[in-house]
C-alpha cells in the first residue's frame, strides 16, 4: 500500500470505490419516496471538538459539520474541486494573491436568510477571529470582502496557489455559517446553521454518543439528498467498531489493521488512503517544563533512539504503515533519501552524552486513544527512549478536545500526534504556528523562512527548498517522526458512491452534485 501522497489530481489520485450496508436496527436500505434511503449510519472514533465550524477540528471530524454546512468549494472523494456555495472561482493575478469567487444564487440559509457574497464574507471573517485551531491552515489571508452580492474577494498577503483547496469542507474556512449564527456564537455549539442538505437535531442527538441529522427540506438542490436522516455514532474501540460494522449497526465505520481481516470476511469492503504521519513532537522547546529537552542534542538523540520498524511490528507489520525517520514519506516532495533521523542506539546515547545527560531525565508526555487507538504507537515509541535514559510519564486523553485543551497548557514536554500534508513545508507548518502543536510559542526563524519560500517556489526551485525544510527539521528535531498511517474504513454493500483517494482520505457522503453523493445502492 503506497503512502505517497499526491500533487497533481490526474497524475496520482488512488480512488477506490465501495458500497455501504444499510442492515440492522440502525440502518435500513429501504428506499423511501424520491429513491431515498431511510438512514444512513456512520461510525466516528470521537467527540467533535466543537460543532461549529470556526472553532471545530479537521480530518474526518468534518462529517460534524459538513452534514449541515455546504462549503464554497468541495472536494470530491477522488479530489477534483468543484462548485458548490462557489460557482465559479479564479485568481485575477498571476502571483496568486486574489481570487475571487462568484456565489450561487437561490441559497437561502437554514435561519431563512438569503446567500450573497456579503454573508459569506462576514461568516470566514467571524472563522479567521473566532480562534479554532483550523485558522492556522487557511493560508496568509489578508482581507475578505464581498465586492457586490454576487462576488468575493479574497487577497493573500502571498503568493497562495492552494487558496481553493483551503476553502473545501477540509478545512472548515469555507463552511458558511448564516447570518444568526454569526451574530450568536454561543448558539452554534448546540444548533446549526448552515445551507446545508441536513439539519442538526439536538433534541434526538446524545452528546458524546450519537449525532443526529435530519433531511432539510429547504436545500437548494434535493437531488443530492440520498437519506431522509444521516447520524454519527461515536464509537472509539477497535473491538467495539468492528462488531457495529459486521452486525449492520453503522454502515461506514473506520477500521484498522488488525480487524480488516474480519471485515473482509463479513463482506464489507475495505477502502483505504495514506493520511497521517505520526510523530513525538516536542512542545517545551526552550526548556521551561523538562529543561533537557531545550537542548538540540537531547533532542536530536530522542530521535534515533526510536525503532520505527518495531513499532510498525506492533501494530503487525501490516500495509497500511510504513516507518517514517523525516517529515515526509518516501515520494512526497522534500523527501531525502538516507538523511532522516534513523534508528541509532549508539548515536543517540553518544549525543546524550554530550549534552550532559548520560543518565537521561524524566518528563511527562501526552498521547491519546481515540487516532492512536490503545496507544500503541506511543507505548512503542516511549519503551525505546528508556534505552537512552528518559523515563516517560504518560498521560493519556479519551477524547481529542481534552487531548488539545491540555497540550495547549504548557504543561507537557511534549506530545505525540499525527500531522497532515503533501509537502515538507506543509507538514512543518502544523507544528510551528500558534497552537496547541507550538504550546509555547517557540519559533525559529530559519524553518519559518524556509517555509515561507517554499510554499510559493515551483520546479526544482522548490524541490530544493523543500529539502531545506527537512533538513532545519531535522536539526532543530522538534518532530521526531515515527510511522505514516493509512485510513481504513470498512463500507457494507448497499451504499455506492463511497470513494476515497490521497487528495481526500476523509471523505463526506454528501455532495452539491447528485453523482458524486453516497446513495442506497437499491
């Protein structure tokens, strides 16, 4: 299974289709009048971090959000981009600094006001200062304005050819919020609203337990409407997630390594895509907390002190894993071959040496269950930084919101989490922006201008400060990289239309377009 991720839609797309069972006291595959299924039930392994879109998480944590909120431009399970609160979209400079969007008419909200550039404006204004943690992977936005009712205006302080992409359902930003729930903040964190095709229904929902979304009889096109309901049950055991996607009990659940054997052997499909790259980053750069970490050396002997091939071993040497020793996998770009920081027992204890730690510390890092599902990854990686003499205290968070409350306090010396992207540039921003990946603030101003000047750079040029990247990275070894993971889920076989690709490992089932929508496959 490669982990490559890919740069270009046509070049590299890995999309794979599957269908979805709608079986069993949860789920019916009955089609209803207009050739819509009855329910649709999918399997999440946490809480949402908010039901807001400006202050709610990425990943697969956007079905939360995107059931009731259409984006300005989605993204489709095999990654193209297409129209949806957005007509039509297009940088009016060659550097890439303004694009403007055209709105599509006929939208009203699920408060009953009408769409216009001006409420789409004020909505990503209200995201860029509401503080959620996905502000910090939109771009260097400048100003957003609605030039009249039908166009927007978008201007990068930069160069940003990614602009469009940042403003799918990814990425929260171009999830319009209306014009109430704009102007009452508070009372987006029980209700919704959006144009979206579902609405939200607190009142059948259970907190921490089952999120439900009922069909909006107001949407601007009701042929993408495939269910009259959708719910999201949270479900984080391994165990547990297997035996509700074999029993009919979800139709599309996240899988892993370990069950996907008996998924297969149930008849469920099994799709997956590269996503993660898992990594101990260090949150106490300077010290302040665990004082031998502001040492480079220290650091740096953490890293090569990490057997990356026993933990893939621990998870059973499967196929959705490989072992990563930089930012990136092999055949993403800023890639070296030969240059990570390796697995070295007697480099690592050499450098500790140094540094003046031949005894090691203690420090107290923070994992969580629900993406490092039992901690295994973390277990592994903490058991081989014994060798060299750092004595780990773990603290492990049940849910991802608590999990970045406490990352974000400054009480930790470091953390282990997956981060996201294509390039070396990509994946170093998410841990050297403000948040809770950079709890302290530290930065360093040769990463930061390296990252600055890759991101816009093209051609070789690129390729090469990509490599810097990785290089300062490595050197600085704030991100001590562990192993590359797959998503896997397990899709039953009445629903088509489930794809999943590298330009989208986290797919929605809902779509402006009727083609590109999950459906009953009766």
């Amino acid at each position: 299974m490669s982990h490559r991720r890919p740069l270009a839609a046509a070049a590299l797309a890995v999309a794979a289709t599957a269908a979805l069972a709608l079986s069993g006291c949860a789920a019916s595959s009955d089609p209803v009048e207009g050739g819509r299924g009855d329910n649709l039930a999918l399997q999440f392994t946490g809480v949402p971090i908010s039901l807001n879109p400006a202050l709610a998480g990425g990943g697969g944590s956007v079905v939360f959000t995107a059931l009731a909120y259409d984006p300005l431009i989605y993204l489709s399970g095999d990654g193209e981009l297409v129209p949806g609160l957005a007509t039509e979209w297009e940088f009016r400079d060659a550097d890439s600094t303004q694009l403007e969007l055209t709105i599509r008419d006929g939208v009203t909200f699920q408060d009953g006001a009408e769409l216009d550039a001006q409420a789409a404006a004020d909505s990503m204004n209200y995201f860029m200062g509401a503080g959620g943690g996905q502000v910090a992977t939109v771009g260097p936005i400048d100003t957003i304005v609605a030039e009249d009712a039908d166009t927007l205006l978008v201007t990068y302080s930069s160069s940003y050819p990614a602009a469009p992409t940042k403003l799918t359902q990814m990425f929260q930003l171009g999830l319009i919020i209306g014009p109430e729930g704009v102007a009452n903040p508070e009372s987006l964190l029980t209700t919704m609203d959006g144009t979206g095709q579902y609405r939200y229904n607190p009142d059948t929902s259970v907190a921490e337990s089952n999120y439900v979304y009922d069909r909006w009889d107001g949407y601007w096109n009701p042929d993408a409407q495939k269910y009259e309901q959708i719910s999201v049950q949270i479900i984080a055991d391994p165990n547990a997630v297997i035996s509700a996607a074999t029993t009919g009990q979800v139709d599309y659940a996240g899988g892993s390594a370990d069950t996907v054997a008996t998924a297969e052997s149930a008849g469920l499909s099994v799709v997956s895509a590269p996503y993660f790259n898992y990594g101990l980053i260090v949150l106490d750069r300077e010290g302040s907390v665990v004082p031998a970490l502001a040492d480079e050396k220290v650091r740096q002997a953490m890293g090569h002190a990490i057997d990356r091939d026993a933990i893939v071993s621990a998870r059973g040497g499967d196929e959705f894993a490989v072992a990563i020793d930089q930012l990136t996998t092999d055949g993403e770009v800023g890639h070296i071959d030969d240059a990570g920081l390796d697995y070295d027992l007697a480099e690592a204890k050499s450098l500790m040496a140094e540094s003046g730690y031949p005894d090691g510390f203690s420090m107290t890092l923070l994992s969580q269950t629900p993406l490092d599902n039992q901690s295994l990854i973390t277990q592994t990686a903490i058991s081989h930084l014994g060798e060299i003499g750092v004595e780990v205290t773990l603290e492990v968070a049940s849910a991802v919101p608590d999990f970045i409350q406490k990352a974000g306090s400054k009480q930790y010396g470091a953390i282990i989490w997956p981060i996201t992207g294509d390039t070396a540039s990509d994946y170093a921003q998410t841990f050297t922006v403000p948040g809770f990946m950079n709890a302290f603030g530290v930065t360093d101003s040769e990463l930061d201008d390296l990252v600055g000047q890759a991101i816009v750079a093209t051609g070789d040029e690129k390729t090469a400060l990509e490599e810097q990247v990785t290089e300062r990275s490595n050197e600085l070894a704030w991100f001590l990289p562990l192993v590359a993971t797959n998503n896997v889920y397990y899709v039953s076989p009445d629903v088509t239309n489930v794809r999943v690709s590298a330009l989208n490992p986290n797919p929605v089932p809902v779509a402006p377009d009727a083609d590109l929508a999950w459906a009953p496959a009766s």
